[in-house]
C-alpha cells in the first residue's frame, strides 16, 4: 500500500519538476531558450517550443514568385493597353423638318420649319496600334461611312485625326494612318498556335463610352464561319475562320485586340452575338500580319482577284438541283481574269488547284485569299452537264 502512494508521489513530482525546468527554460531567465537547445540538438523539435522550426524548403533566400492568375491579366493588360487606341467620328448630322401649326394665321395654319446642322462626335469603336510611325489596324466596318471624319485618341488622351484610311475589299479590316511618332506598337501573337480553353483579354471602348474595358474569358473555339453585320444597317459580310470566346465583346470593342496571357494580339475583336452570352468573335491576327504584309510591300491592299460574282451551292441546293457542288458564276467582270480565261455567266466553279469548293476545304473566297497576284491557278468548271478545264491569272483587287 505504502509502495502505491509512494510511487504515486514519485510520479506527481516528477511531472512538477518538468513543468517547473520548461517554464523557466521559456522564460529564458538562465540565458538557456528552446531556440539554442534545438540549434545544438539540430532540426529535433520540442513539443513546448514558442518557435516551431521552419521546413527547409523555405529557409531558402531565393525569391520565389508565386503567379496567379490575376497576376498574368494585369502583366498582359499593362503590356498592351499603350498601344489600344478608341476611334471616333465626327459628321455633320441634319434634324428633320418641324411642321408647326397656328391657327390665327389667315394664310393657313401649317407651317414647315426647316431642320438644323449640328455636328456630331461620339466614340464608335476601338483599334491598335501596329507601328510607331502611326499606323492603327481596326475593323473596315467601324470606318466604313467615307463621308465622316475619323479621329484616333490613345489612351494619354491625345487626338489625331485620320489622315488616310485603307479598307480591305476581302476582310473586316481597314488601317488608320495618322500623323505621330514615337508611339508604342503591339505585339503581334501566332493565332495558329491557339488552343481551346486558353486565356483570352479582350481591350476597347465598351458600348462607345468606356475607354480601356477590360474583359477576360477563354477561346471557346476556331475555326468559325459566321455572318457579321445586320441588314438593318446596310452591313453584312460572311466571315471564315474566326476565333470563338466568352471574353465579353460589346458594341465598341470593334477592332480592339483579343490578347493571350503573353499580352500579345491573338485576334482583331470584330462581332458579338446577338443570340446568345458571351460569345464573340474575331479576326485571326495571322490573317491581319498577311493584310499588313501586303500594305506594306504594294501601300493598298493588293488582293488576288478572279473577277466574278457569285453565289455559294451548297450540298443539299447541290442534290436538289442535280448539279454539282461550288461557285455559281452570276456575273464576269469585263476584262477580269474570270473573262480572259473563259469563264461565262452560269458556270459552277466545282474546284481550284484540286481543291474542291466544298463545306469543309471552304467557299471560293477563302481559297483565293491563299493565292497571290499573278499565280496562275487551275479552274475546274461544269458547264452545261459537262467538265471543263480552264486556267486563269489572278489580277489584282484594284485593277
């Protein structure tokens, strides 16, 4: 019995004699702390320790950057905002005529007051700049009226008005020429090399008002074929192999740029859709460095050109009609290529090169836009229940 209590006693005693050395070892009155004890005994951690150790991986002084995705908008964001440009109109816009009526006018009550001129400037759209010697790329359709004048700000504020514009008779593309230097152009990406799922920053003048807007999403998709415009405003044209993202793209981001993660342009934001959420497009930028390539080499847009209008069969018009697939030829340019060779009004251009006009090689349009100005290129044609060979050399859009 007496044994029990005294190793009771034992026990209670030495739990106060440890209690007692690891108060006064924190409290570090003998000089003696938990921190040197550990720093002689190595990386061995005490359970009462006020300063647990650190993994190793962290006593490292290398500065290590942690990057989230914020981080990679704002770094892409401040790269290119510089050289995102807001364009503006300025016309002179007439109210109509105001009939007014008094009935103590012995000469009849009704009256025409002619309307008045008022001149008229609003932000219409969004570009960026490619060259610091002035050159802006933009959207054809936002500087499409050629009666207007069109003004470029930057994003310092400064004005320029537009001292030439050059619109692209193929794609939704014009470039702006104004008098500056010393401006800091974009860097232009490989829109090639995109994938589905990747980041995607679009930049510009939303609903014409806010300057700078920034909207984020991801490519939804390539590879697009999709008609922008509306025939209400005098404005449609058929668009091949556009960029699909969620990025919100608003009346006025017209011509701005989509960029990727890198803050290079990726696409030339260009349509919105008008059915559905945050589905945008825009212009490929590889097609736009081909459009500059051009200019700067030729100073116009020097497109190949066949000569003709025409109307796109489709499969099933094609199966309904018992007549094969591709171009319908509804009219030849006098003097074109199209006459030289031969071609005629009612011809089906079935394949050029012998790659057929079909859904999936695309329309006549997209494989001449791969072609170059003086190419001579191979022209299938059925005529009149037959096949016929005909070769032909491109002119140029201009001719």
């Amino acid at each position: 019995m007496n044994s029990g209590k005294t190793k009771n006693s034992f026990l209670l005693w030495t739990a106060f004699f440890i209690l007692f050395v690891g108060a006064v070892i924190s409290s570090g009155i003998t000089g003696v702390t938990w921190k040197t004890i550990e720093q002689q005994l190595g990386n061995f951690r005490f359970p009462f320790s006020s300063s647990p150790s650190t993994p190793q991986i962290f006593r490292s002084n290398e500065n290590v950057r942690v990057v989230h995705e914020e981080s990679v908008v704002i770094d892409a964001v401040e790269k290119a905002s510089p050289s995102v440009v807001t364009i503006g109109i300025k016309k002179i816009r007439r109210t109509g005529d105001i009939f007014e009526f008094n009935p103590f006018d012995p000469f009849g009550g009704f009256r025409r007051r002619p309307g008045r001129t008022q001149e008229m400037e609003q932000d219409i759209g969004s570009g960026f700049i490619v060259s610091s010697d002035g050159f802006i790329v933009t959207n054809k359709h936002v500087v499409s009226n050629a009666d207007a004048q069109y003004n470029v700000i930057t994003k310092d504020g400064k004005t320029y008005p537009a001292k030439k514009i050059y619109r692209d008779p193929t794609n939704d593309l014009a470039i702006i020429k104004i008098d500056a230097s010393g401006l800091t152009p974009v860097e232009l990406g490989d829109s090639d090399k995109i994938k589905v799922g990747q980041l995607a920053i679009a930049i510009g003048t939303a609903l014409g008002e806010f300057r700078h807007t920034v909207t984020t999403g991801v490519i939804s998709g390539v590879g697009r074929g999709i008609v922008a415009g509306s025939i209400f405003e005098g404005y449609v044209e058929r668009l091949d192999n556009v960029i699909q993202t969620d990025a919100a793209i608003n009346p006025g981001n017209s011509g701005g740029p989509l960029l990727n993660s890198a803050g290079q342009v990726i696409g030339v934001n260009t349509a919105v859709s008008s059915e559905g959420q945050n589905i945008g497009f825009a212009i490929p930028i590889n097609v736009i460095k081909e459009s500059l390539k051009n200019f700067n080499e030729t100073g116009q847009f020097n497109r190949p050109f066949l000569g003709i209008r025409y109307r796109s069969i489709s499969r099933d018009v094609a199966l309904l009609n018992d007549v094969p697939e591709g171009a319908y030829v509804l009219e030849v340019v006098a003097g074109s290529a199209a006459e030289k060779a031969g071609i005629k009004e009612g011809d089906i251009i079935t394949s050029i090169d012998d790659v057929k006009l079909n859904r999936d090689n695309g329309e006549l349009a997209v494989i001449l836009s791969k072609k170059r100005v003086g190419d001579q290129v191979k022209l299938s044609i059925w005529r009149d229940g037959k096949t016929l060979t005909l070769t032909a050399t491109l002119g140029s859009q201009g001719e």
